[in-house]
C-alpha cells in the first residue's frame, strides 16, 4: 500500500505566507510607480497663477488599481500610492500636510471603488448604461466634490494653501483624472482578459488616427485670429475619437481621448489652443469642462459599441457551441448508421438466407406444381435481400475501407447511374492519404448533396470533380438544373441536407459555400487543408 505524502503545515504556512508577501510588494511598487507619474503628470499642467490644477491623476491611479485587483491587496495599493505622491511632493511641502491630505481624499476613493464593485452589473465596470451611470455619479461627481471639500478645507491651515484652487478647480480636476484614466485602464485590462475583444486594426486604421492626431496637433497650434474659427476648433478631435472608436475598440477610444485631453491642456496652460483667452482661469475652465463632457459622451457612445461586441461575442460562442453539439450529433449518426448496417448485414440477412435454405429442403419434398410457387418466393427473398445489402451499404460505406475514397465515388456514380434520371460524371485527380474521417467527411457530402440534386435541382446532369492541389484537397459538384440564389429576399431557409454538408466541411477544418455554377446550375465547393485536424465533435 503507498504511503500517503505528508505535508508539513507550517511549511506550507510560510509558503502562502511569502507568497502573500510577494504580491503585496509587487503590488505596492506599482502603485508607487504609478501614483509617482500621476503627480508628476498632474504637477506638469499645474498653473502657479491664479493657482489652479488642470488635472489631478494620483487617485484615478488608485482607483484602477481597487477595481482590478483583490481585496487583500487593497492596503498595499493605497501605501504604494501614497508614498508615490509623497515621493513628489515633499520636495517643498511638509509630508504631515501632504499625508493628511492625500490619505484622506484616498479613504474617499476606497469608498467609492466599493461602492462601484457593489453595485456592478458585468465583470467590467464599462459594459452597460447602468454601470457608466454609477461611475459618472459616484467617480465624477460625488467623489470628486467630497475630495474638494476635504483638499481645500485642510489646505487652509497648512503648506498645500499656496498651491490649491478653489472648490470648483479642485472638483473638476478630480473629475477630470477619473474620467480620463479610469475608463481606459479598465477598458485595456478587459481586453486582455479576454482577447476576443481585441479589435484587430488594419495598417489603414493606424496611419488614419496617426495622421488625424497630427492634424490635429497643427490645427490647434495655428494662430488663428477669428473667434469663431477657434470655438469651432472644439469639434476638430470628434473625427480622431470615433475612428479611434471603430479601430480600436472601447480601449483604444478612451487613450485617444486621454492623449487629446492632455494636448489640450497643456496647451491651454502655454496660451493658445481652442480655449485660450486673456483670463488664466477662464481658460482653465473652459478646458475642463469640454474635456469631461467630450470624455462622458465618448464613453457612453463606447458603452454602445461594448453591447455590440458583447452581443457579437455572445452569438459566436452560441454559434460554436451549436456547431459543436452539431458535429458530435454527425459522430452520433454515423455510428448509428454503422450498427444499423451491420444489423441489417449479419442478422437479417442471415435471416432471410436461412429462410432461402429452409424453402430449398421443403421445394425438395414437394411435387412440381408446388415447386413453382417456392422458387417465387426465394427470388423474391433474393430481391429483398439484395435490396437490405444496397441499404446497408448505403448506410455505411464499407468499399471505403477496402477500396478507398475515389473508388467509392465512382461505385456511387456507377449505381446512380444505372437506376436513376440524373447522369453523374465523376473524376478524382491527385489524391493524397486521407485519414478514415476525412473519407467519410467528403463521401457523406457527395452523397447528400447528389440526393439534394436529385431531389431539388431538377437537372440532368452533373460533375463531380475530387482533387488535391499540394497541401488543399477541393471537392467540386455541378449541375445543370434550375440553380440557387440565396440572395433571393424571402429565401426558403437552408434544407437540413445543406446543414449537414455545411458541418461535415467544417468538421474537416474546411471551407463550405454554394452558389450558382457558371453553367446556370448550382456549385457546391468544398476546401480544406490537409494539415487542418479535425474539428472535435466530442
């Protein structure tokens, strides 16, 4: 009997416990890091007269960090954080002041980061209208106005006085720093959970926004004298932020808009822009006030655009997994097929052939006239059994095994042709090895889609064409009946014989499409590389 492995508790213990460790180090450096940038950032666009903050980043950092990350690592993001401000700050203030200042205005956003992880409807904060409408009232609004309330009110009695707006300003750089950060931190993490929301942009999407971007950078820097030529300059980023949006998705609209914004701050802060006037704090709040309205209407828009992607996300995994059930229901039936043939093969077959001999040894005892009636019977059990044999062999194709694909093909178009309206002429070219699946996968598309012709087509002739080309095998049927046009408005919807190839393609990892032939009739084509593994249909 083995021995069991024994664990050492306290072992283990000091394991989880260091590993713990390691991600709250690991955790706080980056906050540091980014709570040290955000203030840098945020110090960059600060105007000394009439002293008034453009924008203030540090608590959009920490907040991203609440949402994203565990409970347990709270602590050491809103330490990280901190230190990272005072590392720039108590340059020339007292870090007592900055530490009562900041620490505050962060047990604000700690508030607010659990509100919002209460009350969110999805895994991501930017999926409906709901969750955005929760963001704009608690993030930009609630919190930013209790942040102010805090910063000016302890601002009055310590070294942060000389460097602090009013209310207003420090409110609406608040504001400002969520709603720039938040929505694009948030939108790039979603992302890379989940890569089937990446939006693969196209050389020509890259170049437009590149060039969009410049455009705009030359436009907001020529010195125009109008006024209103300036104030229409407000409407020059929409062309950039919608493409931005259709390019790249919801992440990449929101860092267009937190790109645009700090261009546009920073040259409010030099004097010229859209929004530079004579008057410092008119500037400074014209500037604040269009990049949060702009920034809230891109992010509703975006909202719209992540249910779109949603929906679609949702209706191609619906899809694979119908696709799936599919393919595993054509492994099903195959089987089926394959008991029933054998069934109709070794039992009924010797059923009726046992019944043949039975009659032979009664023909035998009875005179000549009764002989007669006998010898019909027998040929009609022969016809019978005949008849089971084709349908078995129909049912599952056993010349495969032992001839291979192209000769059952042809035994196919042989058989049809001897009994049936309809001529087939059939041709392989080429073939390479095809594993036992992908014979039956292509036999099974001929099959169905002969009776489809048969049945629908109402044609008299048709080609069978089976090749390889190097690494793809195409199979190619044609005929000469009255055609297919599913672009036809109130198109029948496709058959069950359509869906059956359909899945059969794909579960050889192959392309399938149908439409008319050049001849008049219908095309059915088939493509698929040799080297595709097969679809698993388990």
């Amino acid at each position: 009997m083995p021995l069991r492995k024994r664990y050492d508790p306290i072992a283990l213990a000091t394991a989880m416990a260091t590993s713990n460790a390691q991600r709250q180090l690991m955790t706080g450096a980056a906050l540091f890091g980014a709570g040290w940038i955000a203030q840098l950032l945020s110090v960059a666009v600060w105007v000394p007269a009439p002293k008034a903050h453009m924008v203030w980043l540090p608590g959009a950092t920490l907040l991203c960090g609440l949402l994203l990350l565990p409970r347990a690592q709270w602590p050491a993001c809103l330490i990280g954080s901190l230190l990272g401000v005072l590392a720039v700050s108590t340059l020339r203030i007292s870090p007592w002041d900055v530490l009562i200042t900041v620490g505050g205005d962060y047990l604000l956003v700690a508030a607010t980061a659990t509100v919002l992880l209460r009350y969110r409807d999805g895994p991501s904060l930017m999926e409906s209208f709901a969750d955005i409408g929760r963001f704009f009232l608690f993030a930009c609004l609630l919190l930013p106005a209790a942040s102010a309330w805090w910063v000016t009110t302890i601002a009055r009695s310590n070294d942060l006085n000389p460097y602090i707006g009013d209310w207003l300003n420090v409110a609406l750089a608040h504001s400002l720093g969520y709603v720039l950060i938040v929505p694009a931190v948030v939108g790039l993490a979603s992302v890379a959970k989940q890569p089937e929301r990446r939006n693969p942009a196209s050389a020509v999407s890259v170049v437009a926004v590149a060039l969009l971007a410049g455009l705009l950078w030359l436009t907001w820097n020529f010195p125009w004298d109008n006024i209103m030529v300036k104030r229409l300059l407000i409407l020059a980023p929409i062309p950039l932020l919608v493409w931005a949006l259709a390019a790249f998705g919801v992440a990449g609209s929101s860092v267009a808009m937190l790109v645009v914004a700090f261009l546009c701050m920073r040259m409010s802060v030099g004097g010229y822009g859209p929004f530079a006037v004579s008057d410092m704090a008119e500037t400074i709040l014209s500037a604040q006030f269009w990049a949060i309205g702009t920034a809230i209407s891109l992010l509703f828009l975006a909202v719209m655009a992540e249910q779109r992607m949603t929906n679609r996300l949702m209706l191609k995994r619906a899809y694979q997994r119908l696709s799936k059930v599919t393919g595993r229901m054509l492994v099903v039936q195959e089987e089926e097929r394959t008991r029933i043939a054998r069934d109709l093969h070794d039992d009924i077959n010797q059923s009726l052939a046992a019944v043949s001999i039975q009659l032979s040894a009664i023909k035998r005892e009875l005179d000549q006239v009764h002989r007669g009636s006998i010898e019909d019977v027998q040929e009609q059990l022969v016809s019978i059994s005949r008849d089971i044999r084709d349908i078995s062999h129909e049912l599952h194709p056993s010349i495969l095994r032992f001839t291979g694909l192209a000769s059952a093909i042809e035994g196919l178009c042989e058989k049809h042709n001897a009994g049936g309206a309809l001529r087939l002429h059939c041709s392989t070219r080429n073939l390479p090895p095809l594993s036992g699946a992908q014979e039956l996968g292509l036999f099974r598309i001929v099959q169905e889609a002969v009776n489809n012709i048969d049945k629908h087509a109402h044609a008299s002739l048709a080609h069978i064409l089976l090749e390889g080309h190097r690494d793809e095998i195409s199979l190619t049927i044609d005929d000469n009946g009255i055609g297919y046009a599913p672009e036809i408005k109130h198109a029948p919807p496709p058959s069950l014989g359509l869906i059956s190839m359909e899945e059969r393609a794909k579960a050889l990892g192959g392309n399938f499409s149908i439409a008319r032939g050049p001849a008049g009739g219908t095309r059915v084509e088939v493509r698929f590389s040799i080297d595709t593994p097969l679809a698993d249909a388990g």
